[in-house]
C-alpha cells in the first residue's frame, strides 16, 4: 500500500466482470470513497443481455463458447426469478436507477469481438456511453471469440498494450488502433469486411 496511487484507480474487468466493473463504478457514485479516485473504466469483452437477442447472437447462436441457449440459462441463475434480462444487471440500456448517472461515470475503454456473441452488446454499450457524454475508446477486432486472449498470445498483447496506453494516457487523446470516434448503428460493413473496426 506504500506506492500505491489512490488519486489514480482504474476499474477492469473482462466478460462478467466487466459487467461488475460497471455496476461498482455506478454505485461507487453514491459514496465518498475518498482518498480513492476512479479514473477510468475497463471492459473487455462484457457479459450483458437483453431480451431481444441481436444480429450477433443470432449469427453464432451455437458458439462453442457462449451459445445461444447456454447464455439464456446463465442468465435465469443470475437473476432473480421475477425479473428478465431487460432488467440493469443484465441490460445496462433498457432503463433501471443508474440511467441519470451514467454521464458522471470517468473514461471508458470497450474491447470486443466479432467473432464474440456478446460483441453487440458492447457496441450498444458503447453507443450509449457516447449517448451520455462519457469519454469512450474501443477496439473492436474482426473474428476472435469470447476470451481469445486467455488462449492467443497476440491478441493478449494487443490488449495489454491498450490497457497501459488507456490507464497512462490522462488527456483523452487517442493513438493507433484505438478510436475514440463515435459508432455508427450498422456495423455489417465492418463484419463483412473482416477487418479491425478502430480507427483513430
């Protein structure tokens, strides 16, 4: 605890516990948690749902990682029974208690996926995060799947690469491979294209 800087927390979390950074960086809101001070947000990968399934978890509905019907059964054990995935826990966008506090929340940095199931659900994550005011970098890879970076080296250093420059860059400016530009509603161009969807 020596060297530790308070002044500078950053939150990280990848598939479900991205969804837990996001939900602790929403309630942390409401406490003085001083001398800590939450700098910026991490999510790679984040575990979210909703009712309505998107393009993308229909397109790989039988993923070897996160299918379809699999997801839908996670989700009836997380929650509890008289709620759906449309409530915040699992849908950060369908409405609940955070939605009038999601534009106090610090830089966000959002990594997904096409190959992933889950990659549109970051993609609207992050569309509301610009929606809110919140500052967003992301980098969203074509191909890939749910956890690629526990199994490929490559895109491990890639990611480690873009959680050092995003912890050590303080004046929000972007660099080569991560975009701080806003996203468009239709990513099939990108999908079809088979290409990294990050521009700077």
């Amino acid at each position: 605890m020596e060297y530790a800087d308070f002044s500078k927390v950053f939150l990280l979390g990848s598939s479900a516990g991205a969804n837990i950074v996001y939900h602790a960086a929403l309630r942390a809101l409401d406490f003085d948690i001083w001398p800590l001070q939450i700098k910026g947000l991490l999510l790679n990968q984040a575990y979210f749902g909703g009712l309505q399934n998107t393009q993308s978890e229909i397109r790989l509905k039988d993923d070897p990682y996160v299918a379809l019907y699999i997801n839908h059964v996670l989700w009836s054990l997380a929650l509890p029974p008289y709620l759906n995935r449309d409530h915040e826990f699992c849908n950060p966008i369908s409405g609940g208690t955070y939605l009038g506090r999601v534009n106090r929340l610090p830089k966000v940095y959002i990594k997904g996926d096409f190959g992933d199931p889950l990659v549109d659900r970051s993609i609207q994550l992050a569309q509301f995060f610009y929606s809110n005011g919140v500052t967003v970098y992301y980098r969203f890879n074509a191909g890939g799947f749910h956890g690629i970076e526990l199994q490929n080296t490559t895109a491990a250093q890639e990611l480690y690469d873009d959680m050092k420059y995003f912890v050590n860059n303080p004046f929000g400016t972007s660099h080569e491979g991560i975009s701080d530009q806003p996203l468009y509603n239709d990513m099939k161009d990108i999908v079809n294209a088979e290409k990294t969807y990050a521009s700077s």
